[in-house]
C-alpha cells in the first residue's frame, strides 16, 4: 500500500496539471493512466507480491472514483429493432442443422 501512494501521488501531480476540464478526455489521460499501471506494476514486483492485488484494485478503485465519476456522459446506444435481432437469433440457428446435413450426407458418399 505503501509503495502504491507513492505512485498514486504521481498520477495526483499528473492529473492536476491536466486539469478537470480534461479528466474525461482519454487522449489527454492515457499517458498518466498508462504511467500509473506501469508504477503500480514494478512496485508489486519490488515488493514481490502478485500483480494485480487487493491493494492495487483498490487504488484503481479509488482513482475512479476521484477523477472519472463523472465522465460517462456518452449517449446510449440504442437497442437493435427487433426484426434485426430476430434474424440475427435465427439465421445461425437455421443454418446449422444445414450445415450438419451437408457434412452427414458428404460422408456418407465417401463410405
């Protein structure tokens, strides 16, 4: 836990310095993200526990919570019509038992 702080204070200076305004934009977070993950990897190691752990989950948890609370302001996707996922169900499931035939039939001409 100890040597995870010292990560998470770095990840601190590196999101304060972005600023809020841009905590949920990915292409401005990725690299402090990426230098967090990398940090809080080599630490597990250093301190020769497993990677991820309890502790690290909880900080990841933690840093969520902190920084991107509030960044899934992305509109929903709508769900598919239902013509669409109806024939999406049942077109595997109708070809299928073609394809089987195909195959029985198939080897049953080699014999």
């Amino acid at each position: 836990m100890e040597y995870g702080g010292y990560c998470r204070v770095n990840f601190n200076a590196n999101m304060t310095e972005l600023g809020v305004d841009n905590w949920c934009n990915v292409e401005m977070i990725v690299r402090s993200y990426h230098e967090l993950t990398k940090c809080l990897e080599t630490m597990s190691m250093f301190a020769e526990c497993f990677y991820p752990n309890r502790v690290v989950e909880g900080l990841f948890v933690a840093i969520h919570q902190q920084y991107f609370h509030s960044c899934n302001d992305e509109d929903e996707l709508p769900d598919a019509p239902a013509e669409v996922v109806l024939a999406a169900t049942l077109l595997p499931i109708i070809i299928i038992p073609f394809i089987v035939y195909i195959v029985v039939w198939k080897s049953s001409l080699r014999d």
